[in-house]
C-alpha cells in the first residue's frame, strides 16, 4: 500500500496499544543515506517540533524552559517508525503512552489539579 | 435477524425523535433570542429573509457536520489539522476561539440576565454561580445528560411561538419579508441587524459540537438518514422559533416605534400578551436556553483544542482520565465569566460577538467544504453541488455583509 508521509502521516492522530491518544505526528525524522533513498526513523510527538514548523527560536526558548523539567526534557520525543502502524483514521503505536514523555503535561495537571477538585 | 433489524430501526427512529426535540429546544440563545427581537423591533417583518438564509445555511452545516462524522468517524477539527496541516490548522483554531469566547460570555451574560429579572439581584452578582453552574454539569455529567437534558428544558421556549401566534401577525406581510427588499431609512443598521441575525443563526461552535457528539454516540455510515432527518427537520423547527420572536418584535415594539435596548426590554416580548405567567416562562426560556448555549460552546471549544492536538477528550469520560479537556473547558467558563463580573452589558456582548461570527465564518466554513468534498474522509456520501453552493454562497455573503455593515455600525454609533 502507498503511504503518503505529509497527507497520511503527518499531523496524524496516535493511539497507544491500550487505545489512548497519544499526541499527533509533530515531525517525521528521515535518514539520508549514501547512494540510497532517504528512509523514514522517527516520528516526533512534541510542542518543541511542532513550534518548530512556525519559528525556529520559538522551538528554542521553549526546549530551554522544557530543559528545566528533566534530564531527558528539551529535546523532542521520538518514536522508531517501526513501532507505528496505520489502523482506520489513527496511526497506533506498539507502545504504551505512559511509558513516554508525550502526556507529561496531561498527567501534571491530572495530579496537581484535576484530582485534587471533587467528583473528578 | 428480523427482531434486530426492527430493533435497530426502532433505535434510529427514537434517535430521530430525540435529535429533532434537541435541536428544537437547543436553537435557541441570547444571540438568536436579541438579534431576532431587535430585527422584528426595527424593521418590522422586513428581516424574515435574513432567518431564513440564516436557518438554511445552519441545516446544511449540520447535516454535513454529521455526515462527515457518521462516515469518516472523525471529527471536524481532527481531520482539519490531518488534511491542512498545524500551520493553517492554527488559523481557525484562533478566530474560532477568539470570537466564541465573546459568544460565550454573552450567552453567560445572558443566563446571569435571566437569574436578575428573576430574583432582582443585580446582574454581575450572578457571573461567578452562573460559571460555577456550568462547570459543575460538565464536570460531573455526561454528554446525553448535557445535550438531552438541558434541551428537553429547552422546549420552554416554544412559548415564543405560543405568544407569536396570539399576537395575532400580520401573516402576510411576514410571507412578504421573505424577499429581500431595502429600507427607506436607516439602511447602514438595517445592514447591520441582517448580519447579526445571519450570525446567530449560523454559529460555527453549533456544528462544531453536533460533529464531536456524533463521534461520541458512535455514529457510522448507516446514520446518513438518520442525520439529515435530524437536520432538515430541527433546523427547520429551530428557525421557527427564532421567526416567532421576531414577529412578537414586529407586533410589540416596532408599530410603537420602540427599540430594543436593553435586556429588560426583552420581557415585553412576552409578557403583554401572555402576562405573569408569560414573563416568568420567557425568564425560563432565557435562562436555560443561555445555560443550554454555554454548556454546548464551553464543550465545542475544549473539544476544537483537544482533537487538534490529539489529546484524550470525552464529556462522558470523568475528568481525571481527560485532564487537558477539562481544565480547558474550566478555564474558558472562567475567563468568559469576567466579562459579566465586570458587568458588562449582555446585549452589547451579544451584538459585537454575532457580528464577528458572521464576519469569521469562512475561515471555519471553507476549510470544511473542502473536507466534505474529499472522498478520502467520505467515501460515496462526499457534498452534492446544492449543499456547496449553498453553504459557500451565505457564508460569503453574510461575511461580505459584515465587512461593510460592522465599520458603518460603529461609525453611527
């Protein structure tokens, strides 16, 4: 089957294996080899990739906040294209999203916040 | 085999009957209720043919709205980011939640509105338990409960028809302002008012939220006709309503030469014809139909953000398992809450922000069409050439319209 890497891939809704959403496809990583054609490595899931597509010294300051949080933070989030598979409109990941820095921030606001009100 | 199949019809027409009551009670809010009353006030039945363009143009949104969620099993703002990409995606993402915040405090403005002419307690008194209301439903129901409870509630607002059809109108002259014509005076706000009630009528976040409730109730392609069912007929009951209060605006206020200034003034819509009982179901219907609009834009914004950048999103799901969606709600009643603590006026919230809608609608409207018309997402169930003429000639129009009529408006004033 063709596969179109900007109209399928990109900026595609995630699921993880248990069905959770785990961000969209922020950035498509390619390999450039010699003599062969380019090959697709990872995919990126981060503010710091999508920010990127906009401005690049936008996509800096926040990796320099985002350093801030964790040893493996300011970096974008990647994920082996071999991990990925296509399924209906989402693309699933051979993966579990709480196993990954994509829902950090979801999981923050979960614990500091929402949890803490009633009747959550 | 024959049992489920009857089952299943019998399931579909049910869904048809409570759709059709949820439009119903659900079309109206302070935006349709003022825009309607003060077209009927200052031009008598003249503007009949701006609810109409309004009401027709909404109808096809929502039926293509829920097609393309019935077939593709996506929502709107989730195939808009896939399709066009983050770098146009944010240009809606934007102006639709710009422009739906100020709806979103008129409609709070108005539900506070409704709790001051019912208990005389001023107005900004009420910004804070109103928003406390609201964010309490969404926190802790689900989305059936949201959409069939408060619009069975809704249904109060028929007593605008009850009332319109006492008034005894002038049938007529209201057939006859269904074609467009000009007015000898005036005509810089004449312009004015057909574009607020264009906006009120076609608002973006209405469509919007049917989308996300179609994928929630886990429609597919076998919901086509159900949906256009829904559609054809609530629209066309919906705009029934909004008719009725313009024509008790024509009857009560316009042959007096009396305007529509302040949010006081809307209960002689109802009350000289129907007296105390009358004004306390037209409180009623300003108070839940208000309640009813800002549950529904608070969900359809958090719901736009959320599908955008893939985050878990649910009203059926606790908030704990979708803490990005329900902190975004909350924090929209919030903001949207200030305009009224500060006290501002809800009618002129409502006047700016239906104006705005209009003059936004294509950024939201053509982005759609295209999605509607790509066979990837729809499969054979892609727009027919009526529903794209249509929907792209009154968005347009109605953004034209606002362009010129909105700078005159402010000029006059």
């Amino acid at each position: 089957m063709r596969i179109h890497l900007v109209s399928h891939v990109l900026d595609k809704q995630l699921v993880d294996r248990d069905g959770e959403n785990a961000g969209r496809v922020d950035g498509i990583v390619l390999e450039l080899r010699d003599d062969k054609p380019p090959l697709v490595t990872y995919l990126e899931v981060s503010p710091i990739t999508l920010l990127s597509r906009f401005n690049r010294r936008l996509a800096e300051w926040y990796a320099r906040k985002d350093r801030k949080f964790g040893e493996k933070r300011g970096v974008p989030f990647r994920i082996p294209w071999s991990r990925v598979t296509q399924h209906g409109p989402t693309l699933d990941l051979d993966l579990g999203v709480e196993s990954t820095p994509i829902n950090a921030f979801e999981d923050w606001l979960r614990v500091k916040i929402v949890e803490r009100i009633p009747g959550s | 085999m024959v049992t489920t199949r009857n089952d299943s019809r019998l399931k579909k027409l049910t869904q048809v009957a409570l759709g059709i009551v949820t439009s119903v009670g659900g079309f109206l809010e302070i935006g349709s209720i003022t825009t309607a009353a003060q077209a009927g006030a200052a031009f008598g039945y003249q503007l009949v043919w701006s609810l109409l363009l309004g009401t027709v143009c909404v109808a096809f949104l929502v039926e293509m709205s829920g097609r393309f969620a019935a077939c593709s099993t996506c929502t709107i703002p989730d195939a808009m980011r896939e399709r066009f990409g983050i770098n146009f995606f944010v240009i809606p993402l934007v102006v639709m939640l710009g422009v739906s915040l100020l709806v979103l405090a008129a409609e709070i403005g108005g539900t506070a509105a409704a709790l001051e002419l019912a208990t005389g307690i001023a107005l900004p008194v009420w910004a804070i338990p109103v928003a406390l209301l609201a964010w309490g439903l969404l926190w802790r129901a689900t989305f059936s409960v949201i959409e069939n409870g408060v619009s069975l509630l809704g249904l109060v607002t028929i007593v605008f028809v009850v009332a319109a059809v006492k008034a005894h109108p002038d049938y007529g002259a209201a057939a006859r302002g269904l074609v467009p014509t000009l007015p000898s005076t005036n005509k810089a706000h004449y312009w004015f008012v057909a574009v607020s009630v264009l906006g009120a009528s076609i608002s973006p976040y209405l469509y919007y939220f049917y989308s996300s409730g179609a994928v929630e109730e886990k429609w597919d392609a076998s919901y086509v006709g159900v949906n256009r069912a829904i559609a054809a007929i609530g629209m066309s009951f919906g705009g029934f309503l909004s008719a009725a209060v313009l024509v008790l605006g024509a009857v009560l206020f316009h042959p007096f030469g009396k305007d529509i200034k302040d949010y006081h003034d809307l209960t002689q819509l109802v009350t000289p014809i129907l007296g105390r009982p009358g004004f306390w179901l037209f409180v009623a219907s300003l108070g839940i139909a208000c309640l009813g609009a800002t549950l529904e834009i608070a969900l359809a914004l958090a719901y736009l953000v959320a599908q955008g950048f893939g985050w878990n999103w649910g009203e059926s799901l606790p908030p704990k398992k979708d803490a990005r969606f329900s902190v975004t709600y909350t924090a929209l009643i919030a903001v949207a809450s200030l305009f009224t603590l500060v006290g501002l006026d809800p009618l002129k919230l409502t006047a700016i922000s239906m104006a705005l809608t209009a003059a936004s609608l294509p950024v939201g409207v053509f982005p759609f069409l295209i999605l509607m018309n790509d066979e990837s997402y729809l499969g054979e169930h892609t727009n027919g050439r009526i529903g794209n003429a249509v929907v792209l000639g009154i968005s347009a129009v109605a953004a034209v319209l606002a362009a010129v009529s909105i700078p005159l408006e402010v000029i006059g004033s």
